[in-house]
C-alpha cells in the first residue's frame, strides 16, 4: 500500500514541482510593465560547456520568466558558453543566441523563443482557447502551448486554461510540459481545443517502486529492474511469478508441478540450506506469502530489488531479494471505462516418452527375469485368457497406451472485467477475474475468482484516503501420489496389456494381479477415483490515510490484513484392481487458517533546491502473525460416506502459533545535479522467533552513483545520452524459521515404561535441543554496475557484478539418535556465497509508424558452500523410494557448489568374466560384487583409504562409497532471456525467449525407465540391452534384481538440462477507434484481437518429459529444498494457444 501510494506521488513530482512554481508566479502581482521589468532583472551567469536548456533553466530559477519553445524547432541541447555580470535579460539572450538562427520574443513574463529558418506565419484569423488536462483528468496549469513554427505562444493558468488570441486556422498547435509526452494538434478551424496530456513513463523519467516510495530511473543506484503490465499481460500464467520467467537478469523461475502451484523462484542464487529461500513479496505495501492468489491482469507492474542497498528497507525478511508489486489504479478522467479481457484456448503435452507395447514388454520381462533365473510371471503364457469376466477381449489383444490414457488436450480460459475511472476528487478500479485450467495429465486442474477494489478520495487538498482490498477463491486438483511413488511413475511402468478399466472390481480400475509379477498402480484410478483437492479463501486489503503537511512533507498511516483459509481434502475410497486394493475408505481433513494484520506510519520529506534533491523516508511498522493447523484423518466402511462423522480409527492433531515483528526504518537518497547520488537505507527488526538478547538486528544498506554523462567533459561525446556509474553494499537479515526454532518443545506421542510395562502409560519427552544463541541469518552484499545509454537512449546496456555471502546459515543440525531427540535442532553453523554477472541490452527505435523493441538479458551465477559445521561431514539426500536406485542423489558439503549430484562414474561395461576376474584378482576380493557378471556396468575406481582410514584420492582396486564423487549440478552456467516486441499501424507481435546453458538434471524418469530393477514396462531403450550378441551398447544387461546395482545413482542419469524455449508468441491487432467509435456510436472506445502460443518450441537434449525440473515435496516425500533438479517424474509444461479480445467501453 505504501509503495503503491508513494509511487503515486513521485510519479508526479516534476509535474507537481512545477505547478507549484507556477502558482507562485502567477499569484505574484506585476508592478512594472515589460520594459521596467526586463530592465530592472539584473542576471549573473558564468557556465561552461553546458546545454542552452540548462541556461535557460537557471534564468527560469533567478527570476520570473518563463519560456516557451518547440523543441524540434529550437536547439535547446546546443552545447554552449555563457558569461554574465549583472546583465539584462536582452543582453543575456543576445549572447546566447549569437551566432545561432534562434530569435526571441519577450510578452511579460514569458519569453517565446523560435527560429528564422521557419517562415514566421503571420496569418492570425481566428482566436484559439482550451482546457488542458492530465490523463487523470486533473487540470494543468504551466503547460507551453505555441503556434508551431512561430513565437506565437501562452502557457496554461492554474485551471489549465489557455487562449491564443490569432492562431492560424489551418495551422497546428504544440502542447509541452515536463514529464508529459507532447502533443501535435492540429487547429481546422476549431476555435475550442482541448488536450488530454500523457505521462510519458519512459527511459531516464520512468518510475519504479523501491519499497516504501517510489525514485526515478535516472536516481537509481541499486539493482533494481521493472517489468510492466503490458509484457506480463500477455503470458498465459496463473502465476505472477511464472510471468517473470526470463524477464529479470539473475532472476530464476523454474516450473515446480501442475496447475495452481507456484514455482521456485530464486534471485541471485541460493539463500538457505534447510530453509524457504523465495523472496519476499510485496503487494501495494503488505508482505504476502505467494502471488497465487492474484490476478495477473490487475498488475500495473512489478519491481525486483536484488541488491542489499535496495532491499535493506526490508530488512530481515529481505535476504532473498524483495518482489514488489503495484496494482492498477483508476484514472482521474472524468468518465469511466469498462475493459473486458477474455481468451480461451487448449494445452496439449509436447513431449512423450517411447515406452514398450505389450509385444516388446513381453519380450523384455522374458529376458529380466530369465537372465536372473527366474521363471516368467504365469500371465506370459496365458495371454489368450479374457481380460476379465464376460468379455471375448484378451490379454493377447488388449494394447493399452498408459500415456494416452493420462495425458489430455486441456482447454483453459481466464476472464476479467474491470471498471476504472474517475475524477480530481477520487477514483476507482474494481474488477473480477476468472482464470480456469485443467491440467494436461488427468486428476489436475485449478480454478480461481478475485474480486479487486481500488479507492482514492481527495477528502480535502492536503488529505486524501483509500483502500486496496482483494478476495480470491480458489480450488485446485492436486497431482496424486501413490505408495510414495510419482503419479509418472505408475504411468511409465504400468503392464501394457492390463486394460485400463475392469467392471470386475471394485472401483472398476483393471491393474496387475500376482501373475503378472508387477504392482504398478493403475495411474487412471489415482487420478480419477482418488481425489486430493485444496480449496483456499484468501483476503487482502488495507486502508490509509496521508495528510500532506507541506509542499515537501506528507504523513501516512495505514492498516492492513491477510488473512487466509485453506483446506485440503484428501479421499481414498475402497478399490480393487488386483495386487493393489484398499480395503476401507481413508478420509482426511487437514486446515490452516492464517491471519496477519499490519500497522505502519511513514513520514516523507521530498524536496528540490537548486541542483539539490533530496527525498528521506522514516517509517514504524509492526505486523504479527497467528498460524491455526487442525488435521482430521478416519476411515469408513463405505464409499458412500465421505465425511469424518462416524469414522473409526479417527486421530486429531494440530498446532497454533503466533510471531511478531516490529520494525523502525529509514532512507535517504541525495541527488546533485543528478550527477552525483547517494543512498542510504537502514531497518532495525524485532522478531519474537528468536531467544531474548537475540531478538533485534540491524540491517543496513549504503549506495551511490555517479552520472558521468552529465561531466562537462562529456559535452561533445553526443553518442552517449546517459553513462552511470553505480555501487552498493548492504545487510539483510533471514527470519523464516518457523515459530520457535530457539525452543525444546514436549512431544507427547510416546508412551512411558514403569517396570518394563509401557501399557496405559501416557508418557511425554523433549524431541530437541533447545538452543538460545540462534540468531539471524545475515546476508552481506557488494554491487557493482553500469548502466549505459546510446543514441538518445535507443540503445541501452547494462552490466553488474555481486558478491552475496551469507554468514551464521542456519542449518538442522543431525544429532546421534543415541542422544534421544527426534528433531535436529536449528543452529548457526554454516556460511555461503553466491557470486555472478549480469547484463542487459535493449534496442528501442520507431521507424514511421513501425515500433521495433529488443530487450535481452543474461546471468552468470556461481555458488559454494563455505562452511558446514554439521555432525556430520555433508547433508546428504534421496528418494523417497527406492525407485531410483537407492542410494543418496544429492550432498551438500564444504567447499562445493550447494546440492551437487553425488555418485558413482561409469567406465564401461563388462564384456567377459575374464575381465572381472582380473579385477577381483588384483583387488583381493571383489572389484564390485560377488554378483557383477558380463553384461553388467563397471563403475570408476577413484578413490580409497589408507592404513589409518584416511581417503588417499588414489584407486584402492575395488569399487566402494568412497569412489563417489560429485557428477554434476542443477545450477546452470547461465540463465538468459530475449523480448521482442514490434507494431505497425493496428498490428502487433511480441516474442519471448527464455532458457538455460550449463546445468544437469539428474533423470529419476530414465532410472523409472531404464534401471530395470524389476518387471515394470521400460523404454524401448532396453531392447538394445547388453546381450553377449549385442556387445556395442551402452545399456547393461537386464536382469531382475538388479545384482550389480547397475541403476545406483551415476553419472548414466544425469543429462545435460540446457534449453531454449519459446516461452511466447504473441499476435494481435487492434482495430482503428474512430472506426470502432463510429460503427458502436461511440459505445466502444478499443477493440484488439489477439492469439498467443505459449512454449510454442523447446531446444534441448534432454531425455525427459520437459527439462524444467524444479523442486517439489510432492515428488521426493520430504523437503525438496536440497532436492531440485532431480527429475522425480515432474509435471510437465504444457504447449498452450490461446485466441483472446480485449476490448473497452
């Protein structure tokens, strides 16, 4: 709110300044005429090498007079040299304008300046009076309006009246004010014209939120980067964040499951090892937890601070860089206008794999389970038998494509209408949105209704209120899990020849029975019959009141809350397909209720004198939180009932917490000259998660800037319209650790033994140890920048560096479970650095009608751990199953890369027993196993120990754990994204591009596929198995059991993960509005057409289903954060097109 309202203000501040400047001009009343005046106004000028706008600038401040020019006409950037002792103000214009063909004419107090190569029109025949006025419909007093090409000129009064007294009438009038885009309008004979100017929101003069205010572009000395509503609009999303893919250097957004979940989203590396590392998102002032519950299309914009001096006015919550993000407003235009946004279209899968039909699968299982001298299931020589009771269908004929049956063409469609408008006295934007998605893989979807209202009311000239408020409702269908196994997984390994339903059984799900010798689940009966549904209430809003105290000083003081309800339910009914049947319906009922209200006063000082501008910020906040969790779980006899009333085996358990923050912040920024910057930003937070004598931290962050463009030695490098130079270094804090991390608390689910007797004894223990030195996290972080504009801004670049090093890591520390605790306690035992580049190039140009925009940006960042002092050496992780491999995927260790993939390098495969002889011979045992046998993969001897236990890094003759090795990293060598947009007349196109280089994913589906571990359907990739007839492969023997562990987590899973997507395609035309206004009589005021593609190609070779692999509990069973790019069996992105209209009346 906060932001959002701030930013309001300083978008305004030329356009208010110089209002202000004129009023006091005009209320002054003359007493001389024009001759005493420019007589009795003495000037004492002495610049060098500066432009003739800054001359004219200082004239404007050391007296009254005020000139009007147009700037096509008059060469106000002419580089120039002026020296004045006590002059008059003809001799003062007489010098500058020596030598040039710029003539002047001087009517009072305002100075109209013109040039005598434009033929002067001296035909005056009618007189010419209007209104100017804002797009928010205010009145603008101070506006220039000239008779192009001539001197014949005014300036608006305070109601932003003009009147030009004889204007040609076939002539053209040029409006101009600062901050505005001017305007050409032509006269025709019209003797009323009036003028709606635009702000002109573009390069140096753009606005961007920074937290608690607003700057402009041209002051920043942070990393701060800006996307607007009109590149997020046109993304198909039901995320915020999926929007921001490829838009932001240094920003990652990866995909994390279906529909309705929100993605991973990282700024700048990694922030944490055990804990959250998302950014803090703010929404028009409130911290937020996610951006799932908001429309896209209420964005105005969005802004990313990622360095410490930006984000510090966060503080503790800011470590992992800070999100704002700035909904619409209405416009204070003297209407309304409703604007309709709706589309529809489908998703489809774009990838699949090459799974075995029921044939090959037969001839597969034949050799696995041969190869281990193991008998082929029953069902392999009964294939001719009835697919089940009282159908002439076979086994033998029966062909079931597991893919086609899950996978789907999905339509999705969003809708939003909104209501905006207004006057000089308030204004409003209300809307409803609709975003609807069925998932491409069935048993998915999520649908989702907000409802928006944005109030403004000017309650007096130095008071204005309002309020924010937002109510959304969502319901998603969340991918199901079985057994711990992956929906994909049943998917990819379910019996080709089982039908997919069988009116047999119970729930009428056909699946494997003991004699097919395989368990897969039927992934349809998961999907369908299953149901595991999350529904979520969310409320955000926020009242304020600013009272403007001066010209430069103004108080706000707001309140706001969220508050949140979410219930997931999860049903299970009674089923039999076989091998695997449910024998009583399982219900659970599991809810959360969040509420968190917030409390902040800001006091604002914004003032310019002379070249000096300067803008400080103090602001006291406090915002609690109270977190409610009530899980039911109970069984019923039926399928028929579905409620927890009259369940047995019914167990209850929750929790409640509450936390505090209360929070002093302040900010100044200095501007000289706009040449030399400086910023400095410090927040003092107190956070009830932490022990006393711990509870409050500092968080400072220091930036400054340098615009060399604007040196004197610059002056004639006219090639370079802005070069800065800029710097930050800052502290943040991490508080995200939950309630009481600091604290032991009693677990009472255990039971006490007296005298051996543990029977009807209730007992209670200390699950942790509790540990009052924890305290926070803290983030120390350098930038270093440039930024660089070309050719009157058409070409911009930019580059930084950083260094993020975060110290006092707070880390689960694993305890002995010798020591009786069931939960490793949070300690401040590790330290790590992220580090990396980034840039940024654009090209802006309008050749006639044709707009052509290219914007493109890339990131290099690096990662190590510098320091894990754990009980133990790393962190290691798995699957939850053993699935893929059974062995650790993931460590984390000191002195590598955070979540390295972490196993075994294959060398080769064996061709002879011969060979493994050998190798057993020199090894004095066994090189692998008893059980390695030709056929089989032979693992890289790198390392082993010496007499005393040590790792000597040398082979040791034998393959062991120790001959583990890190084999590859999630993290890419660098991220990078393209934007093109271009329009001509009514048409439109725009291109996104966005992919990653350098990274590995390790494929858990290719373990699922090709591990053969069991008899489950592989991919065909196993039919050129190692075979003593087929030698030159690279696929091991099949044999069931899988004796040489050949599926151990390897180097033969991990794939190169880079890609390039077209992420958007876009093309639309809008039809010409006077054309729409005279065909609806003046009811529709725009109308545009449009059709978007959405992942429309993928450049990679990865083997997978689609190689943006994220992290998510729901596919690895425990905390992902350590887990990401592992390939579990992750939901797909789905290719998307889409027709849509946007139209207004």
């Amino acid at each position: 709110m906060i932001s959002l309202a701030c930013s309001l203000w300083k978008s305004k501040l030329f356009r208010i300044m110089r209002i202000m400047c004129f009023l006091l001009i005009v209320g002054m009343v003359s007493a001389f005429a024009e001759k005493a005046h420019s007589q009795a106004v003495r000037f004492s000028l002495n610049l060098r090498n500066v432009t003739t706008k800054t001359v004219l600038q200082q004239i404007e401040e050391q007296s009254q007079y005020y000139f009007i020019y147009d700037a096509s006409v008059v060469d106000v950037e002419r580089k120039t040299n002026i020296s004045a002792e006590d002059q008059s103000i003809v001799a003062v214009l007489d010098q500058l304008f020596s030598q040039t063909d710029v003539i002047y004419k001087i009517n009072d107090r305002t100075i109209a300046l013109s040039s005598t190569s434009i033929p002067q029109n001296v035909s005056q025949t009618i007189g010419v009076s209007g209104k100017v006025t804002g797009d928010d419909g205010v009145p603008l007093p101070g506006v220039t309006v000239v008779v192009k090409g001539s001197t014949n000129g005014t300036i608006t009064d305070a109601e932003g009246n003009y009147n030009i007294p004889q204007v040609d009438g076939n002539g053209i009038l040029h409006f101009s004010f600062v901050g505005m885009k001017p305007q050409d309008v032509s006269v025709q004979g019209r003797t009323v014209i009036n003028v709606v100017m635009a702000e002109e929101a573009i390069g140096l003069d753009e606005v961007v939120a920074i937290g608690y205010g607003t700057q402009s572009r041209q002051n920043l000395t942070g990393s701060i980067a800006k996307v607007s509503n009109e590149i997020l609009e046109k993304k198909q999303v039901s995320t915020i964040e999926s929007a921001l893919q490829g838009e932001v250097a240094g920003v990652s957004v990866v995909n994390n499951g279906g529909p309705g979940v929100s993605p991973t989203v990282r700024i700048r590396g990694i922030g944490s090892v055990n804990f959250n590392a998302d950014p803090l998102y703010v929404v028009d002032g409130l911290p937020v937890g996610n951006l799932n519950n908001f429309d896209i299309k209420d964005m105005e914009s969005v802004t990313v601070l990622k360095d410490a001096a930006s984000a510090a006015i966060y503080g503790s919550r800011a470590a992992n860089g800070v999100i704002i993000i700035t909904t619409k407003q209405g416009a204070r235009n003297n209407k309304m206008t409703v604007s309709v946004d709706a589309s529809t279209g489908i998703q489809k899968a774009w990838n699949m794999l090459d799974l075995l039909n029921r044939d090959e699968y037969l001839q597969f299982g034949t050799e696995l389970l041969t190869n281990a001298g193991d008998a082929a299931p029953p069902r392999f020589s009964q294939m001719n038998e009835p697919i089940y009771e009282g159908t002439t269908q076979t086994f033998a004929q029966t062909e079931t494509d597991w893919q086609d049956e899950m996978f789907r063409t999905a339509p999705i469609s969003q809708l939003n209408v909104n209501i905006s408008g207004g006057n000089d006295k308030i204004r409003l934007y209300t809307s409803y949105g609709r975003f609807s998605q069925k998932g491409i893989m069935l048993g998915t979807d999520y649908n989702r209704h907000s409802f928006r209202v944005n109030t403004e009311s000017k309650v007096s000239d130095r008071i204005t209120v309002g309020e924010n408020v937002k109510a959304t409702y969502s319901e998603r269908s969340n991918q199901r899990t079985d057994g711990g196994r992956t929906i994909v997984k049943h998917m990819v390994n379910q019996v080709p020849y089982i039908p997919a339903y069988d009116p047999t059984k119970t729930g009428g799900f056909g699946g494997p029975e003991t004699v097919d010798g395989s368990d897969a689940a039927n992934p349809l009966r998961i999907a369908t019959f299953e149901s595991d549904k999350t529904d979520v209430v969310n409320l955000l809003g926020n009242v304020f009141a600013e009272v403007r105290l001066t010209d430069w000083l103004k108080f706000r003081s707001s309140v706001g809350m969220e508050y949140t309800s979410d219930r997931n339910v999860i049903k299970l009914p009674i089923y039999n397909e076989g091998y695997n049947q449910r024998v009583d319906n399982e219900l659970t009922d599991n809810r959360f209720t969040y509420f968190s209200p917030i409390f902040t006063n800001q006091l604002t000082f914004n003032h310019a004198f002379g070249n000096h501008l300067i803008n400080a910020v103090l602001v006291s906040e406090q915002q609690k939180t109270k977190r409610t969790v009530l899980n039911g779980y109970g069984k019923q006899a039926t399928n028929d009932l579905t409620e927890l009333t009259g369940s047995t085996a019914q167990t209850v358990d929750g929790y409640k917490e509450e936390t505090a923050l209360i929070s002093y912040a302040g900010r100044l920024n200095y501007s000289f000259a706009n040449k030399y910057l400086f910023n400095f930003s410090i927040r003092r937070d107190g956070s009830s998660v932490f022990a006393p004598g711990k509870k409050w931290g500092y968080f400072p962050g220091v930036s400054v800037g340098w615009v060399i463009s604007e040196e004197g030695f610059m002056d004639n490098v006219n090639v370079i319209s802005n070069l800065k130079l800029k710097a930050s270094y800052g502290t943040l804090g991490f508080n995200a650790v939950g309630a009481y991390p600091w604290q032991s608390s009693i677990s009472s689910n255990t039971t006490a033994v007296f005298n051996n007797n543990y029977e009807n004894n209730p007992g209670a223990y200390f699950d942790k140890l509790p540990n009052k030195d924890l305290e926070w996290e803290i983030t120390k972080m350098t930038n270093f920048g440039f930024d660089l504009e070309l050719l009157e801004g058409s070409v911009s670049f930019s580059a930084e560096y950083f260094e993020r090093k975060t110290d006092n890591l707070i880390v689960n520390n694993p305890l002995p479970t010798s020591m009786g605790y069931a939960v490793n306690p949070a300690t401040n035992i590790g330290s790590m650095k992220n580090w990396g580049y980034e840039f940024n190039a654009g090209y802006h140009k309008s050749f006639g009608e044709l707009n052509l925009s290219v914007d493109g940006n890339i990131s290099f960042v690096d990662n190590k751990v510098l320091k894990l002092s754990t009980g133990q050496p790393n962190i290691d992780m798995g699957g939850v199953t053993s699935d893929y491999g059974g062995y650790t995927i993931t460590r984390t260790q000191e002195g590598y890369p955070i979540q390295g993939f972490y196993g075994w390098v294959v060398d080769d495969i064996f061709q002879s027993q011969p060979e493994i002889d050998a190798l057993n011979a020199d090894s004095g045992g066994f090189y692998q196993s008893e059980s390695t046998a030709p056929g089989d993969i032979k693992f890289k001897d790198i390392n082993g120990r010496d007499a005393n236990g040590e790792l000597t890094g040398k082979p040791d003759g034998k393959i062991t754990d120790d001959d583990r090795t890190y084999i590859g990293s999630y993290l890419p060598d660098f991220s990078y994204g393209v934007n093109i947009l271009a329009s001509y007349k009514g048409f439109d196109i725009s291109v996104a591009l966005q992919g990653v280089q350098g990274n590995e994913i390790y494929n858990g589906t290719k373990v699922l596929t090709q591990g053969m571990m069991r008899l489950f359907n592989m991919d065909k990739a196993v039919l050129n198995a190692w075979t003593p007839e087929n030698t030159n492969t690279d696929i091991p023997r099949a044999v069931n059991g899988d004796p040489n562990h050949n599926a151990r987590t390897s180097d033969r899973f991990v794939e190169d993960g880079s890609y390039l997507r077209v992420k958007n395609l876009t093309l639309g035309y809008t039809f010409s509005p006077n054309m729409m206004s005279s065909i609806s009589k003046g009811a529709v005021s725009s109308l545009r057409l449009y059709f978007t593609a959405q992942n429309l190609l993928t450049f990679t070779k990865y083997n997978g289903y689609d190689p943006e692999i994220g992290a998510s509990s729901t596919y690895s069973g425990t905390n992902a954060t350590l887990l990401q790019g592992v390939d579990f069996g992750f939901y797909p992105q789905p290719r998307t097109f889409i027709f849509g209209i946007n139209v207004s009346f």
